[in-house]
DNA sequence: CAAATAGTGTCTCTAAGACAATATCAC
DNA sequence: GTGATATTGTCTTAGAGACACTATTTG
C-alpha cells in the first residue's frame, strides 16, 4: 500500500499533455465628450481598450490585452498584471467572463484563454497621461441586436492628427447550447484578432447585466459625482434614457449627500454625491 | 520581415510552461422522499454527486467528479463527457461556474481546474438503475449562513443497508476582493478534497441565483409536471416558502395547460402543465 | 431672458404579499 | 367526514413610469 507522499513523488505530471492558458481583459471605459453647446452638458462614450498585435499571428490586428499564466500566479492575478503593465493604471473592477477553449482558436497550438472584465476610470487614466502610445487605444462601443437576429459589434476609434481613424465592425450570432450556456458565435470578425470579437461580445453583454446594479455604475465615476453622471453612466451602457424624476427615487437609498456642489456649468448648480452603504 | 507562416513554423510552444487543466463538475439533482402519511406529498431534498477517491492524493476522500482536459476537447465538452461517464446519464444543465487556479491548490503541481454547475433530473437516474457503486453518491445539501457570518456547508449520505452514513461539515467565509469578485476561502474542508468545499459552495450560490427563473426550475422536472412540484422545487433550492395563490400568478405565465391530472395522491387531482415560452 | 440642468410632487399601473374562501380526492 | 392539496378571488402595499411644475445658473 502506497503512502500519499511515496505516491507524489513517483507521480509525474508531465505523462499529460497540456494547454498553455492566457487570460485577455476588455477593460472598459466611460469617456467624457465636451459639447460645443456651453450650457449643455458633456456626452459620455462607452469605449474598450485594445492593442494592435506587433507579432504574428495576426499581426498588425487590433486584439485585447492579455499574456500568459505563470505558475506563480491565479488567473485573477494575470489579469490584473496584464491590465496594469498596458494602462499604467490600477482597474476599480475585474470579474471573470469565461473561459475560451474551442480547439482552433489560436493558430500557435492548444491554448485556452480566461477572459475578464474590467472597469477603469476615465479620472486614473487622464493622470496616466501618455496615452500616446499607438498601439494601445480606446475604442468606442456599438453593439446591438440586428432586425435579423444577428449582433453587430462596432468598435471605432477617432482618428486624431497623425493618426488615421479605424472602424471594426463584427457580425455575431447568440447561440445557446443544449445545456443553457449562451455564446456569441462569430459571422465576421470585423478584422479583430483571434475569437476576441465573440469575447468583447460577451464582455459587453455582461457589463449590460452589471450595469442594472448602482455599484457597478459607480466604479466607473470619481468619488463625488451628480446624480446626473450617475444616470448619464448608465444611460450609455445600458443604451436607454429614463426620466430623471424616476431616476432620482431609485437611486436615492444607494447614495449619501455631500454639502457641495457644481460650478459654472451653465445652469442651476448640482450637489455632489458619495456612494452609500 | 516575416510572412505568418513561417513565423509559425519557428513558433515552439514548449518555450514557456504550462498548467495541467482540469474541469470537476457539480451535479445537482431533487430527490423526492415518501412520506408515511398518505395524504401528504413527498418531500423533496437537494443533492449533489461525489466520488470517493481510489488513489492519491486524497484517497479515501469525497470530492467532485471531473478530470483532464484533452487536447481536442473544449472545457465544456471535457465537463460533459466526465459527468456522463461517472452516471451514464446525460444532464439536462452544464453551466460554468469558474476558474479555480490558486498555486498549491493540488498538491500533484500546477493545476487549475474548470468549475461547472450541472441539474440531473431524478427521472433519468432512476432510468439508468445502478446506483450500487458505493464509489459515486448523491450527498443531502445543506448550505447557510451562520450567526458568526461564516457558512457552514453540510453534505450528508444517508446509510443504507450495508452501508454506513457520512457527514461533511465545511466551514467557508465569503470574501470580496477588492476588485469585486466573491469567493468562500475554506476555513474548514470537512474532509473533502482539495478546495472542493469552496467549489461547492460557489455551485450553491450560483444554483440559488439561477433558481430565481423558472427555467432553471423546469430543468428539475420530468415533461409534464403540477405547479406545486415546480413550487416545491424552488422552494427546496432557495430555502422559502411562498404562499401557493401568488406563486400560481407568478408561474402562470411561463406554463402550457396540458388536459391530463395526477391521479391517486388522498387529495384534489392538479392539472398537469408543460414549460412555457 | 433663453436654454439648459436641478429638484419636488403626484397620479397611475403593475407586481407581490397576505389571506379568505371554495373544490375535490383517498381513506 | 377528515385532512390534505388544488384553485380562484380580493385587499393592500411597494415600486416604476409618466408628467407637471418650480428653481437656479451663465452668456
């Protein structure tokens, strides 16, 4: 009879044969627009970061962020290393999304990739600075049901001067299995690399779920805000308008008045909130 | 410069190290119980499959069943195809319930492993018959919070003849990290293999949130069904009561009228009903 | 003052919870 | 008949949507 330690030390893992595993992270952003309207207030931008590939495969394509596990490390941690050494900056939220595996996938061998989702703050990220870098680029978002059933996903990014602007339009298909699970299959990938355009679908999908709860929406704001930006904010995730009135009721028990306001905004000064609980 | 193709032909992804991947899955299943009074329906309990382990490390110790991912397989795939070889019956639910990757969490090395969540109807079970290997058991769930804040995780095996019983109590706290994610870090494994009890206790909670939809309920149920067992199945996952007339409101809209009754039960026939929608 | 956002009050409709009442079966 | 579940109806309350109205600011 073997001993569990006899046992370990003759057991070789290596006999298996085994994936590499990676995680990609669609880190989302709300982006602040000014109008040209003095009085009007500012309009908010839903937008996904991503980077354009140095290498092949798919190279010179625009991909999430993403890398390798180590084995030091949880998937959660990879993320999060991952999101930090592209942005410079700290996320407020990364939950997981789901785990990639289709054998196919990628065009280097068996690698099965941990998607995540996360938030980051348009606050942290104009403090950053230097987001000259080409090859990293926020991205605004577009994804809605089609007549047909099908998803668009649109994702654009504003040419500046120097830069060209770049337009990724993908084609997806809701699928559901058998057993409950729900996948976007991909029609066309809008030129995105690998299966990220089925990822970013369903990173978008479940910031949509997400964003019905007050806590999620504020991750994406500073930590005194309007009720006003907190209604804008959910307004462009959620792609809905609601009455301000209404709006006010719901979300009064979840926030906690300070005694400041807004200035020179054009019109009636607003108090600033905290968030509750 | 390099064209893709040769660039993959150089690529050698034995360069960086790889994790084993595995899944293990969380099968839930109703058992419904005789009662010994005639008029009174049976009760229902909910249960989940382990397997005793024949060898190291952990033998002798219950744990989910699961195994290896294979290179041409995707996780969801892998999930199916071990739950179908531990019962011989396939489920009617396969949902993924998370990556579980902390380093030292197996102590044969690096391995991270692919939750899954999955309903079994007793129907099918029954079918199948042999349930005789004393090596795969249906465990009672028991999961709640304590006073302390803690959840307490009991599993229990009713013995029957030639066989004695066994109880698993697990201690877990739910932890939030800062980035959002909830999980129950093991204060207590109660004897169930490596972080099993943490796994469990995430496939519960996720079970009670899909129970909030009937869908998820009906997955429970044979074809034909009466409100009540539908009632009674909600009631048995959340761990409620709700009063019958406003459960009927509720359901009514999700439900098919068939022109069939139960029959025999020391009490007023129920129409019987097919899922909605 | 014009145009924009800030903020309050109120009416209606719907959904959920509580509960009363009646129906029908097996023993 | 008794005790169980089946089934319907109604009262009340909480919350969401619609909308009218007032308040305050800057060019």
């Amino acid at each position: 009879m073997q001993s569990e330690k006899q046992y370990l030390s003759q057991y070789n893992i290596n006999d298996f044969e085994r994936p590499s595993v990676t995680t990609d992270i669609a880190a989302f952003m709300i982006r602040s627009e000014e109008t040209d309207n003095y009085k009007r207030d500012s309009e908010n931008r839903l937008s996904i970061l991503l980077v354009k590939r140095g290498v092949h495969p798919y190279k010179d394509c625009w991909a999430l962020p993403g890398g390798f596990l180590k084995p030091d490390e949880t998937v959660e941690e990879c993320a999060l290393r991952e999101i930090t050494e592209e942005t410079n900056v700290t996320p407020v939220a990364l939950l997981p999304i789901g785990v990639f595996s289709e054998p196919g996938r990628d065009p280097r061998g068996w690698i099965i990739s941990n998607a995540f989702f996360s938030v980051i703050t348009e606050e942290s990220v104009k403090q950053v600075g230097g987001d000259d870098a080409a090859d990293a680029q926020w991205f605004d978002v577009f994804f809605e049901q089609e007549n047909n059933g099908d998803y668009h996903l649109s994702l654009s990014l504003r040419g500046s001067t120097g830069s060209e602007s770049v337009k990724l339009d993908s084609i997806l298909k809701k699928e559901r299995t058998k057993f409950g699970k729900n996948t976007f299959m991909i029609k066309d990938s809008g030129g995105l690399a690998f299966d990220h355009a089925g990822i970013i679908a369903a990173a978008v999908s479940l910031l949509r779920n997400y964003a019905q709860d007050f806590n999620t929406i504020f991750d994406f704001l500073p930590e005194k805000f309007t009720l006003n930006e907190v209604q804008k904010v959910q307004e462009t995730i959620l792609n809905t308008t609601i009455l301000p009135a209404n709006f006010r009721r719901k979300i009064n028990d979840y926030v906690i008045e300070t005694d400041e306001y807004t200035q020179g905004a054009g019109h009636r000064p607003a108090r600033l909130y905290r968030r509750g609980h």
